[in-house]
C-alpha cells in the first residue's frame, strides 16, 4: 500500500485515471465522442441551469430526498450496532439507477443527440433508461442478454410499455457483459445521432465520473440527514458493488471522514473457490474491458471469465475503475457475500422490516449479519438499500421451492 | 520499421491485406493458402471473449476458436511456425488489449517478437493509453500500428500518427467489421486527407469484400484490408476452407494488381 493521499475525493486525475484504473480503452471511432462527452459535461457541471433541473427532476420527479430510516427490529435483532437505511428503493422504478439517468438523459439532449441506448442486465436500469427517454420524448434501444430477457420478463415488459425497443443478445452468455458489447458497437455505428446511457460507475472517462456524481445525491443526502438527526456521521457504511454505482454513489460524499468506515459487498455466488461468483476485487486481477482498466473475472491468457451472482444486477465480470482504486489504497474494505447468505437476509429484512429489499441490496444486508456484532450498541452502520426486490420474488421463490 | 513490412507497400501494385482468426480451423493451412492466392502482408487475429469492434463473422470465428481451446501460447506457435514457413510474408497480430498486456506489454512484445511478428494492432488502446505497449513493442522492434477512422478529425490526427509505424490502418466505416461497406468518393477523400498528413503507406479496411471493391479502393490506397469475407469461409468450409480462401484471395489479388 501506498502513502494516503490528502484527499480521496478528487479523482479522477484529467485523463481520467483512478491511480492505476479507469481511462479511455476504446477504438479510435469513439475517443472523439468520449472527448465530446467530457468536454460536454465538464460544461454542463459548471452550469447553473442544469443543475437546477437535475435537482428539479430528482425532487418532483424520483421523489427525493430518500428517508433515511432507522430499523428497529432488525437492530434488536442483530444486537449490535443501531441499524440505518438509505432507502433508495423508494425512489420512481425502485432503485437509485434512476439518479443516473435523468442525469445523462439531460447530458443527451444538452448534446443534441436524438436516440438513446442503454444495456441491462436485471432490467432496473433498463426500465430507468426507458422511464426517463419516455418522460422527454426520446426513442429509446435496450439491450439484453438473450438469457437475461428470458429470466426477467416482468422488466422486459416494462420497458416496452414505456414504449422502448428491447433487443435480445445471443453472443456469449447472453448476459450482461454481452449486452454492454452489443450497444458499444450499435454505439460505434451511430455515433452521430445516439447518446449511451451506461447504466454503472465503469465505462471509459468520462462515464465513472460522472455516473459517480450524478448518484453521489445518496451520500450527500445521507450525510445531511444523518447530522441531522443523530448529531453525527455514521461509524461505518455498506452497499453492495456490482459495477459499483450505489456504492460510490454512497461513499464518495464521506471518503474524506475518516472515522468513516466503507464496506463494499462483492457477490460471491457459489464461493469464491467455486469459480462460480462475481467478485471482481477478491477473485479477479488488473485488465482492460469496455473502455477502462479496472479488476476482472479472467483466465491466464486475459480471456473474460463468465460472472455467476443470484443477482441479476451483481452478475458482471467487472467491477468500476473508482472501486479498483479503493480497494488498493485501502480507504474501503471489500467482502464477498454468497447467494445462500444473501437469500437469508432477504428474507430476514421482508419479515423483521416489512421491507422487501432487492437481491442486490440483499448482499450488503447480509454482510450487516455478519458486522453488527462488531459495534456497540451506540455505534451506527447504514446501509445502502439500493433498490426494492419486487423484481426477484421469481427468484426467491425458485430458490426457496416455492411454485407459483 | 520492419524491412519486412514495407517491402509489402514497396511492390509495384497496393498490398492486399489479409485477416482470419487465429486457431480458428486448421489456421497453418488457411495462412499458406491465403500467401499462395497473393496475400501481401498478413493480419492473424488474437482470439478475444469481448470483441466489441466485431460484427457477427468475426465474432463467431472468436467464438469457435475460443471454443477449440485457443491459448496465447498457440497464437504465437501459429505465428511462428508461419514465420518459418514463410521467411518474407509481413505478419501483424490483431485483436484487444486485454490479452495482449495480461502477462505485461513487454512479456507480449518480446514473445511476438520471438515469434517473428512484424506488428501489432491493438484496437481498444487509443493514443491517449499508449504509454505501455507501444514503447514495449516498439523495444522490442515491433511496429504499433494505428487505426484512423472517419471520426478522427483534423485535431486529433497528429496524435493518432505521433508514433505510428509500419502503415496507417485506415477503418473506413464508422461501425463494426463487416457491415456494410463505405462511399466510394468518402474513401478517395479520406485517404488523400491522410497521405498529406503522413509518409506512412494507407491501407483500407472493414467492409471491404469483394474484387471490385477491392480494386476501386486500390486505385487509391497503398493497401486494401480483407477479413470477414474470408473468416466468413473459414466458417463455412472447416477443413476444406484453403481452397475457397485461395479463390477468393487469388482474385482479389489480381483486381488488385491491375486496378491502376
């Protein structure tokens, strides 16, 4: 490990570098349009109006602030520390990828591109992909994974209802990272007219960026509420990292407390000596994969290896380039949560809570099972409750022998 | 810049640019029948789980060749083994940057370099992410070969040929490998754009798959780039492919040589 910086809030560096991760990994078409992007959205930032209409939309339109909300039962449960929520899962479609993408969808038109294309693995940030082209009238493109569409067809349907097109990818596993390779290159063909809503804090610069700020509204708010309050910030954090945008969405408004300490939750799966899981920092290693250099699932020859997660919304072989950098300067400690553990905590948080979180959100509650203990009882963790898990009732059921 | 290389733009008639995957099919005989039909210089594909500058030709010859078991290890065997067989054919590996810096970029220079490679195209290293495997290439006397694209403007073409040796690999579509082909007249007009930017000769590619296409892009260019018409009869043919890619290269070849 490396001497901390003096700030851990002020990456990118202006090529786009998180230390030794993120960057511009992509073919010459569109570097141009990544500059464009950048150029674009440092203005954008700078601008007044356009932050006014993003907070505008967030209020009146996803509903924030978010509560922050104390779990009573699940604290006297655990018997540790006292319990928080952010929950994000209140927010219009269910989750914080929405945040996202208002935020880019007035990027695009700011840009004057016309049509709009996203990836989904779950389908969560397709449908918030679709909500926000149908709020301003945008045509909209999803991809997904052939396997993907077939194992959510509720999202599927969703998003046609919102009137997008949903096309199905075959290549590879037909999942998540093979949607994300089909609308780069639907990207690369239309680069003139067509905006990519990336869905995750990964990408080429300036996506991690400005993915990042746009979901740091949940840390700036949650910061905020906390003060309020309890009168002081929380002893530890927790959210679950697939690409990693609730997480850093969470975190990056309190990297610079150091008595703050960070959990990400990566998905174990199976196990990690399984070989069947999605964690990318505890049992993957440094490479390149669309348009940035970051921690992978990969084999000797840097060949990608297939993700497995029972989350939908966790199963990538990647993890954003922020996390990386984290993860090796040690300010936020990584731990790997399976699909049994998550699955318990599911429920645990729909009877004890009446919450019915999502699976992905199911992986940091897990790791409070296991953390709480840790703390005192005037100690305080909040956790990340990124999206509600209405999705995976099939799911759940499925893995609890449940025929509905 | 290798001798090798530029004896293949120093032929009276623009150099006919061949591209198939490697360990897809019986890859040693597919190479040997792509130089006996007039291949002037050879580009082998470097098998990648993602490649996401592919259409459905190329993707599927990765998938096939990843599905036979295709390691980094057999990549440089092909490319060795045809150096020996081939002393004077130019050989450029092609693919992505993951497999190329997994072990390091000077652990991949030095192995190709080894095997007898004249050069190397990276697609998803733009410029701006060259400060490792260009100069371990270029160590290693290796040529990191560009690609210039229809999006490449004024600004930002210095940058692309800062470093750039062997030739300029001119991707004449905004799109993936392919698809569908370029105007003709927007061909002309990027490729006299490039040649006042740069002595370095232009080759054209993507789309490109036929002799006629083939020769109105000689009339202009110092090379012509075929790859997903001939991968596509690799893919069709198995093990009878050497005589339908001899075909198809022997008559691009000659649209070639006779086209100006």
């Amino acid at each position: 490990m490396t001497t901390p910086p003096n700030s851990f809030r002020n990456q990118p560096d202006e090529r786009g570098h998180f230390g030794a991760y993120g960057g511009r990994y992509v073919a010459e078409t569109l570097m141009p349009l990544v500059l464009d992007l950048e150029r674009e959205y440092r203005a954008a930032k700078a601008d007044p109006a356009f932050q006014q209409q993003f907070d505008d939309l967030l209020e009146h339109y996803v509903g924030r602030p978010s509560p922050l909300y104390f779990a009573e039962r699940l604290t006297e449960a655990l018997g540790g520390a006292q319990v928080w929520f952010k929950r994000e899962e209140l927010n219009h479609t269910g989750a914080h990828k929405i945040n996202n993408c208002i935020g880019q969808i007035l990027l695009a038109i700011r840009m004057g591109k016309t049509k709009i294309i996203a990836e989904t693995g779950a389908g969560q940030h397709g449908v918030a992909t679709a909500t926000v082209c149908a709020r301003f009238g945008l045509p909209c493109t999803i991809f997904m994974g052939a396997t993907d569409v077939a194992r959510q067809q509720p999202n599927v349907f969703r998003m046609k209802l919102l009137g997008a097109e949903v096309v199905p990818v075959d290549s590879g596993a037909a999942t998540l990272k093979d949607a994300m390779n089909e609308a780069l290159r639907h990207w690369v063909a239309n680069v003139h007219d067509t905006f990519y809503i990336i869905g995750t804090a990964a990408g080429p610069h300036p996506y991690p960026e400005l993915v990042r700020d746009f979901q740091s509204v949940i840390g700036k708010e949650a910061r905020a509420q906390m003060l309020a309050r309890t009168g002081r910030l929380p002893d530890l954090l927790i959210a679950a990292v697939g690409g990693g945008s609730n997480a850093i969405g969470l975190f990056h408004p309190f990297l610079d407390d150091p008595d703050v300490a960070m959990i990400g939750v990566e998905a174990a799966g199976h196990g990690i000596e399984s070989g069947q899981h999605a964690a990318s920092l505890t049992g993957g290693a440094p490479g390149v994969l669309h348009g940035n250099k970051t921690y992978l699932l990969q084999d000797e020859d840097g060949q990608i290896t297939e993700a497995h997660s029972i989350s939908a919304g966790l199963d990538y072989p990647g993890i954003g380039p922020e996390h990386s950098w984290l993860y090796e300067s040690g300010r936020v400690k990584y731990l790997p949560i399976g699909d049994d553990e998550a699955l318990e905590a599911f429920q645990l948080c729909c009877r004890l809570e009446g919450i019915i979180p999502a699976l992905e959100s199911s992986h940091a509650l897990a790791a409070l099972h296991k953390l709480a203990d840790d703390y005192s009882k005037d100690q305080i963790i909040l956790v990340n409750v990124s999206g509600r898990g209405d999705k995976d009732i099939f799911t759940v059921a499925d893995k609890l022998g449940v025929e509905l | 810049m290798s001798s090798r290389l530029s004896s293949a733009f120093a032929k009276p008639h623009p150099a006919l640019v061949t591209f198939i995957t490697a360990g897809d099919g019986d890859t040693a005989a597919n190479l040997d029948a792509l130089v006996e039909g007039g291949a002037d210089l050879i580009e082998l594909g470097m098998p990648f789980t993602d490649p996401m500058a592919d259409g459905p030709a190329i993707q599927a010859a990765n998938i096939r060749s990843l599905g036979a078991g295709t390691t980094t290890a057999e990549v440089l065997r092909i490319a060795r083994e045809f150096r020996q067989r081939h002393p004077d054919v130019p050989l450029v590996l092609m693919g992505y940057a993951n497999p190329m810096v997994r072990r390091g970029p000077e652990w991949f220079a030095s192995a190709a370099a080894e095997a007898g490679v004249d050069g190397v195209i990276c697609v998803d290293i733009p410029p701006e992410e060259d400060d490792a495997l260009g100069p371990a290439l270029r160590a290693a006397g290796i040529a990191p070969i560009r690609l210039a694209t229809p999006t490449t403007d004024a600004a930002r073409l210095p940058q692309v040929l800062e470093g750039s040796t062997g030739f300029l690999y001119y991707v004449s579509v905004a799109g993936i490998t392919g698809k569908q082909q370029a105007v003709q007249a927007s061909i002309e007009e990027a490729v006299e754009r490039l040649k006042a930017a740069t002595d370095l000769p232009v080759a054209v590619g993507f789309g490109v798959r036929t002799p006629e296409q083939a020769a109105a892009i000689a009339r202009v260019a110092d090379g012509v780039v075929v790859g997903s018409a001939l991968v596509e009869l690799v893919g069709e043919h198995g093990r009878d492919a050497p005589e339908h890619l001899r075909k198809l290269t022997s008559a691009l070849s000659e649209e070639i040589r006779t086209a100006r």
